[in-house]
C-alpha cells in the first residue's frame, strides 16, 4: 500500500488563509449562500449590539460561528455549543438567521466580527463560508456633568473661576459652552485626557465671572455637545451659592435731636441689602454690650437680598447725654459692621429774654441803682452830719448830767442810781390823773436801766406857766457808777433838753 500524504498541510490552509481565499469549500457545494448585511455600526456603551447573519440551508454539516477578528488572533464570540452571558441569538432554534445580540456594550467590544459556517473534516471542522465582516464602532456618551464653584464666597466685584468637567466618552471630538442667563460667557478651551490608548476621555472647562450684587438669582450653565447626545447636556450653578453681599447698617433715632428728660428714645437699626440672610446682631453703649434689643426675622426682597430691623429703647437722664448706641452686624463670620447714634438730653435753661428789650431793662436798672446810691450817699452825709453836730455840741456843755425839775413844779420825781450798772433813764408820764407818781426801777443782768413814770393829778402844782403842758427836760441822759450828787440846775444859756409834751386830760 502506498502511503497516504499527510493531512497538515490542508489544515494549515484551511485556518490561515483569509475567507477571502476562493476555492475553500466552494466546489463541494456552489448553491450555499451566508449573508452578512452589515458593514458597519455604531453603538453605544452600554447598549445592544446586534450583528445579522442568515444562511440558505443547514448543509454542509457542520456549525455556524461569530467571530470577532481574523487569523490566529481571532476570537470566538458566538458558538452553538456555548457562548458568553452578554451573547444571545435573536432567534433560538434557528437554521438559517444567526443573528446574535450582545448586551452592555463596552468600550473593549469595538472591532470586526465576522459570521463563518464551517463543515466537518477528517481533522475537525474546516471553514466553508464566511461572512465579509461587520465593523462595530463602540462610542460612550459623556458622563453627568459636574459644575463647581469657589470654596469661600466671594463678594461683589470679585471674579470667581468655575470648572465644568465630564468623564467616559468617546470619540475625543466634544464641544463645552458657558452660559450666564442663556447668554454666551467667555472661557478657555476645554482640557481633554485619556488614561489609556483607545479608551474613554475626560474633559475638563473653566470659566471666569465677575459677580454683582444682582446675581443672588442668577444661574451659570455648562453645556456640553458630543456625537453620542441626541440633545445638549446642561448643568447649572446658581450663582447665590458663591455670593456674599455685605450689609448696609443705619441707626436713627426716634425722636430725633434732642429730647426731655425722662423721655424714653428708641434707636432703630436698620440692616439692609444683605446675602445670605444670616446675620448676628449686637447693640452696645459707649463699647459695652446692651442685654436688650428686639430684632425682627429677615424679610428677603424682589432682588433676592434680605433685610431686618433691630431697636433698643433707653430712658433719657442727664447722665447719658452723649452717650453712644451702636448696632454691631457680623455677617457670614465677616468683620463687624457698625454704626452709631448719639444721645442728646435737653437740660432745662432759664427763659431767654428778648434782646430788643435787654438794652430798655439795663436803662431802667441803671438808673434804679443810680437813684437808689444818691439817696444812700445824702443818708450817709446827713447822719454824719448829724453825728458831727452832736459831738460838737456836746463837746460845749461842761459836763453831762440829768436835770431834773424842781419838787415846787408839781411834778414829784426821784431819781436812784444802781450801783450794778445803771446806763438809761427813762422817763413815761402817763395821762391818767389820779394816779399817784410811783417809780418802777427795773434791772437786768446785761442791760440796766431806770424808768420814772409821773402823771399829773389835781392836787400838784404845774410845773410852768403853761396850762396845757407838761414837760421834763432830760440833758445827756447818762448814769454811771460815781457817788450821789445833788442835781444842779439846768443852765438855759448851755444846757440841751428835749420837751415831751403830753396832752392834758
């Protein structure tokens, strides 16, 4: 027998040459025919995946096949003995649609797959027909967009970078927009990555914007375009959550200016167009903290700022004029903001006089004083005038003595020194006339004096040739301590007397 030729050589053709090679199989059976429709297709990560093959009948024996490249790298993904979980035919039982389903696509499934029917050889199966081979693109959809913003706030006037980042798509082509209020805000162009080589990218956009007290309520958009999106994605930042508007701080004072006594004034603080609405609130006097005050709950405005009023009422004493309130406002952990009012107490003065009448009123007043001294200067010159008089006279008389009328006048009188100190001598004629003359000496300790009282009755003599009066002649009235002397006579050329003259009953 001769020897049979080895079959290697067969079965290396069969396996390394391309489907595209002609005579594998096609003269066993030229009415076989295998379609596959599809050239190329695009899918989505995370999708379906279908790939369509159908073939005219089941002969030649043997299976049919899906395989993802070609040559000794290929990779079985589809066999009618067992496949992977994701694999799925689109109709099972089938001879002639092997159409198969992949689910979940990953980025990893991207490449040429192919539908081949193989037939049974000595050796195992032998490749019969194939497929051209269908092209699968795998493209990822971008992830949800991420908009940050500063991590403090910032106030107005102040420009603020916020980023706009997006992870996991594919292809590398993707367009970045901002948006302030649906109007275009200028930014750089996006920074666009890949870990490794035909995987997903990232992307990463920064804006920067200028804040105003007016965008509590505006709202920043990031939108992004990619092959994969049927519509744009948006995300959007409020701008609120980046803006601090410091407040405005007023104190005033009802009533104003200055006040009576006693009243009562209230200080009113009046915060305003603050953002966000917390706020703390401390009143002080003169630097030191008040334990009162009464502040209301923000009240937020159309523009979206917040504002408040805080009041203390203080009773007004004379000893606060001047004195300072101050409503202090901390804000968002901020430095204080202040402001001040002062006290005014309204002391009582006396009335203000008309100034048109102050110079009449002096006139008068200089003229009252003028008087009033001329008079006192003539007192002044009489009573020294008189003083002098005396003193000259009395310097003439050759002595002082009490005089006294004789006993045959009518008038019986007497006369007694106290040897304690008697220094006046009075002398009171009364006007009844049976009244017997008496004497009444009075003493003291500090003061001593004599009184004689005389009256004239019907049985005495008069004392001069007058009928109607009766008189003493009284000269230097002056008793001393010296011995008892007979009273001379009054001498009418040197002596002074005074008359007291009683009218007769």
């Amino acid at each position: 027998m001769e020897p049979r030729p080895p079959a290697w050589p067969l079965l290396c053709l069969l396996l390394l040459c391309p489907p595209s090679c002609p005579g594998v199989g096609a003269q066993k059976d030229p009415d076989f025919k295998l379609q596959q429709p599809q050239g190329q297709v695009v899918v989505i990560k995370g999708e379906i995946l279908t790939l369509n093959c159908t073939v005219s009948a089941l002969h030649p024996i043997g299976p049919v096949k899906w395989l993802k490249g070609w040559g000794s790298s290929n990779q079985t993904i589809y066999d009618q003995k067992g496949s992977s979980p994701r694999v799925m035919r689109a109709i099972n039982g089938s001879d002639t649609d092997f159409t198969i389903h992949i689910r979940d696509v990953r980025l990893e499934d991207a490449g040429t797959y192919y539908c081949v029917k193989f037939r049974k050889g000595i050796f195992g199966d032998v490749v019969f027909k194939n497929g051209g081979g269908t092209e699968v693109l795998v493209h990822a959809r971008p992830s949800e967009l991420a908009v940050s913003g500063p991590s403090r706030r910032a106030e107005p006037g102040q420009s603020v970078s916020f980023t706009c980042s997006a992870r996991g798509f594919f292809p590398r082509d993707i367009q970045v927009q901002w948006l302030k209020n649906n109007v275009p805000v200028q930014a750089v162009l996006p920074h666009i990555t890949s870990e490794l080589s035909h995987s997903s990218y990232n992307m990463s956009s920064t804006a920067q914007v200028t804040l105003t007290k007016d965008d509590v309520r505006s709202q920043l958009t990031c939108q992004v375009q990619h092959s994969t999106l049927a519509a744009p994605l948006r995300r959007t930042y409020a701008l609120g959550q980046a803006l601090r508007v410091p407040p405005s701080v007023s104190v005033v004072a009802a009533p104003p200016g200055a006040v009576e006594v006693n009243k009562t004034v209230t200080f009113s603080c009046r915060v305003q167009g603050f953002y966000p609405g917390a706020v703390s609130i401390t009143w002080l006097e003169n630097g030191t903290g008040l334990n009162a005050g009464s502040t209301t709950q923000p009240a937020e405005t159309p523009q979206g700022l917040f504002e408040l009023n805080s009041t203390v009422t203080v009773q007004a004493v004379e000893e606060k004029s001047g004195s300072s309130f101050t409503c202090r406002v901390v804000h968002e952990d901020q430095e204080p903001v202040s402001s001040t009012g002062t006290m005014q107490v309204a002391v009582p003065t006396p009335e203000i006089i008309d100034s048109s009448s102050i110079g009449d009123s002096k006139s008068l007043i200089y003229v009252a004083v003028g008087v009033v001294c001329t008079v006192l200067a003539l007192l002044v010159i009489a009573v020294l005038y008189l003083i002098r008089t005396k003193q000259s006279k009395g310097k003439s008389s050759p002595s002082a003595r009490l005089h006294e009328p004789e006993k045959s006048s009518g008038a019986t009188t007497t006369q007694e020194s106290d040897p304690n100190n008697l220094t006046y001598a009075d002398l009171n004629f009364a006007k009844e006339k049976k009244k017997s003359i008496r004497r009444i000496v009075e003493l003291s300790q500090q003061s001593e004096y004599a009184c004689i009282q005389g009256s004239n009755s019907s049985s005495s003599q008069p004392a001069t040739s007058s009928d109607n009066l009766t008189y003493a002649d009284l000269d230097m009235v002056h008793l001393s301590k010296a011995p008892r002397r007979p009273a001379p006579r009054p001498e009418e050329s040197s002596s002074e007397y005074a008359s007291v003259q009683i009218q007769r009953q």
